[in-house]
C-alpha cells in the first residue's frame, strides 16, 4: 500500500524524518545502577531503529535523579554519564532514524517508598482512591526551586545535544510536573505561575526558550502536551490550543498530543469525567482540532495500531502518528507495514474491577516485551496479565532498594 505514511518530513529546524511513524517514549524501567543506560537498552533502540519508524522519542529521561517517575528510569545531569547515553543515541540512529530524547520531572507523581523530592505547584496530593497512600505528598515550590527546575532542563537537554540526540521533547503532559502547572486542579499558585493560563503555562514556554537558545536552531524541540486532563475542572482542549499557539514564536518543531495522568489514564483510554475517547487514535478528533489552528506540526499518540489508522491521521491533517504498545509488541511494525498493510499491531487491555491495579497490569505486560527485546527475544503477546503485574512488582522492589542504597545519604535528606 502507498500511504501518505511513508512520505517524508522536513521539520521546522530542518532535520528530515523518512517518514511520520513515531516510537512514542515508554519508561523501560530497565536503567543500570547509577541511572544509566546499558547493553540491554542498547539492543532495544537497535530494535526500535532496524524496524524503520522515522523518529524515535527515548522513554522520560529524568532532569534530577532525586526525582525519579520509578527506580529503574533513566537520568542525565553531568558530563561523565555521556558515553552511556552516546552509545543509546548511536543505536537509536542506526538505519537513518531521527532520535531524540524526552526530559521529564515527576513533580508529584512519585512513589511513597522512593523517596527523594515531591516538589509541585502547590501541595495538591495525588488522589488515586484507597492507592493514594503509595505517592508521597507533595510540597509547594518555592521560585527559587522552580529557577533550578528550569536549569536542569535546559542542563539535560545540552547533554542529550552532546550525547548525539537529533533533539529533546519536553514532557507537560501525563499529570507529570509541567502538566501540574498547567492544571488548574493541581496549581492553586497566587504568583505570576499561577492562576490564568499564560501563568500555568510559563515555566513551560521559559524552559522552551531556554533549549531553543542554548541548543540552537538546528535542534529539535518539542514538547508533549495532553489534549485534556480528562478530569473535571481539569486542563481542558481550549487551553491546550491556547497553549499551542503560544509554542508557535518559539519555533517548536512539533507539539504531541496525548491526555490524562497517573488519576485519570486517559492515555490508556480511560478518563475520569465520563467522556468517552474513540476506540482507535483515541486523541485524533482534539489533534485535528488543533492542527487546524497552528503552523506547528502534530503528532497524536494513543491507540494506534493498524496502517489504515495511521493513514487516516496523516490524512486528516495531522503530521506525525505516534505508537508505543504496538512497537513493544513488534518494533519492526513499520517495515511489517511496507509489505503487509494488514499486519495488525497489539495493545494489550486488562478488563479487571480494581482499575488501577488493571493499569499498572497493562503497563506490567509492556514492559515485560521491552525486557525481552532488550534480551534479544521475540515479544510474547500471550504474557498474563496477572504473572507480569507479580514479577513487575517484584522487580520494582529490587531495583527501589538499589535505587535508596545508591543514593541514601541524599534521598534521606527529603524524608
Ligand atoms: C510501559 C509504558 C511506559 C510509558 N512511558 C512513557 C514515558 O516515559 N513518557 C511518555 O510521555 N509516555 C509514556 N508512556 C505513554 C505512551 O507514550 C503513550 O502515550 C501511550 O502508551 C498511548 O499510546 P499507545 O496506545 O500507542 O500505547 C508509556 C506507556 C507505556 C505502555
């Protein structure tokens, strides 16, 4: 099949994508001691670029490493941990592949039992029902701390630069700390970061100009953004369009639209104020919505996993189609698609009472296929839902006591 999918992409800072199928960023949770990247992930991004997407977005990269989304994630903050993340960017790059490398802060959506900084706008505390126990509460920001924040960002995104990453996306999406900012369930803040939307949005647009000027005009920088918190009162599809237009004089290369948080994963396909998301592109009607109004180019993530789909979003507007489950699952979709349009990707869905615990199930199941592929295996779609939620927890507890050993004396420190 000849789709508008494999055309090629010139984006605004002139890098050439081969074409609009986009490795959305998945945590693997697979870091070496010291947050750092190993063999293991080497040999998925291999995967990952071998299997012919245009870009690869690596999975969050975290700003600080006191504060981490989970123990086995990834952080870039000084020059010795170059050679590491260079030799990521040269498997990512393999087969003419675009790589970039996605920077996060989990502001508040930190594990109780990690430990480390729960920094937010205000001290809003996650409310996850009779789960909101394993986050820890979070604390207000002072300026000062909200000027650092802004200064790793922009310190992370010069090394993944340095590191051979084509550019960085900046992660406001998810319910992660930027999206706390711009949320007005989550940033109750009196100063100038608080209150209208040009406030919520400020730290944001400051640490895109910051990337813009110290990266250069030959950089990608994107940013991730939600289409909506999908929670009442929450950050809604006008003010993610307002904040679209204001990326657009800071020549951002593209904006992805995604949804929801850890409260409401809606990039799951699931929402918290009964609005129901279509069963495939889940984001494509508010993607649509907002190419129509802005020069920047956008990507749509979430629920995409036939050719046919993926056509249909290039086709409606929208430049970049972006898939994570489905490139878990076989990272050589793309080339599958080349020869055989009707090769379906998988996204695994668990249909248990307890949602979250559902939740955390589906993500268990995918990064069980990540592990694999980073094993030099085949995916197996068939993983229990049940087996993976275990042995993810088991590991998780392992690399959460290396996580506080590696870094006691300072994780302590925030207790
Ligand atoms: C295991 C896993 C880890 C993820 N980690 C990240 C991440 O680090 N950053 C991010 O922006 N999204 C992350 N996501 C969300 C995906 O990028 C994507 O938005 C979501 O999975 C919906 O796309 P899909 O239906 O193609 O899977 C993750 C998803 C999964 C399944």
């Amino acid at each position: 099949m000849s789709s508008s999918v494999f055309t090629p992409v010139t984006l605004p800072c002139g890098v050439v994508l081969k074409n609009r199928l986009v490795k959305a960023a998945m945590e693997e949770n697979m870091a070496r001691q010291g947050q750092l990247p190993g063999s293991e992930l080497f040999r998925l991004y291999r995967a990952w670029a071998e299997g012919g997407v245009g870009l690869i977005i690596t999975g969050n990269v975290m700003v600080d490493h006191l504060a981490m989304t989970g123990p086995g994630g990834l952080a870039l903050e000084t020059p010795e941990h170059l050679p590491a993340f260079s030799e990521m960017a040269q498997n990512a790059k393999l087969n003419n592949t675009i790589a970039i490398m996605q920077i996060n802060h989990p502001g508040r959506q930190v594990f109780a039992r990690m430990g480390g900084k729960v920094l937010s706008p205000s001290n809003v505390p996650l409310n996850m029902g009779k789960h909101s126990k394993l986050f820890g509460q979070p604390r207000a920001m002072t300026l000062a701390e909200i000027e650092d924040l802004a200064m790793r960002f922009d310190t992370t995104a010069k090394l993944a630069k340095r590191a051979g990453f084509d550019g960085v996306e900046v992660h406001a999406a998810h319910g992660y700390l930027l999206a706390q900012f711009l949320s007005p369930l989550t940033n109750k803040r009196k100063d100038e970061y608080g209150g209208s939307i040009e406030n919520r949005a400020r730290l944001l647009l400051d640490i895109v100009k910051r990337i813009r000027q110290s990266c250069g005009n030959e950089f990608i920088v994107s940013v991730k953004l939600n289409s909506a918190d999908f929670q009442r009162g929450g950050f809604d599809v006008d003010e993610a369009a307002n904040v679209v237009k204001m990326l657009e004089p800071l020549n951002v290369d593209f904006v992805e639209l995604s949804g929801g948080s850890y409260e409401a994963p809606a990039m799951q396909g699931r929402t918290a104020d009964q609005r129901t998301l279509a069963r495939e592109a889940y984001f494509l009607e508010f993607a649509q919505r907002i190419a129509k109004d802005t020069s920047i180019a956008i990507m749509t993530t979430g629920g995409i996993s036939r050719l046919e789909t993926a056509h249909t979003v290039v086709e409606s507007g929208v430049s970049l189609v972006g898939m994570a489950s489905a490139l878990a699952f076989t990272p050589d979709l793309p080339n599958h698609w080349q020869h055989d349009p009707d090769k379906n990707g998988m996204i695994p869905k668990v249909n248990w009472k307890d949602k979250t615990l559902a939740g955390l199930a589906t993500m268990a199941i995918i990064k069980r296929q990540l592990r694999r592929v980073g094993d030099g295996k085949r995916a197996k779609p068939d993983s229990s839902p049940l087996w993976s939620l275990i042995t993810d927890q088991v590991r998780t507890s392992r690399l959460t006591k290396r996580y506080r050993q590696s870094f006691a004396a300072e994780v302590d420190r925030f207790q």
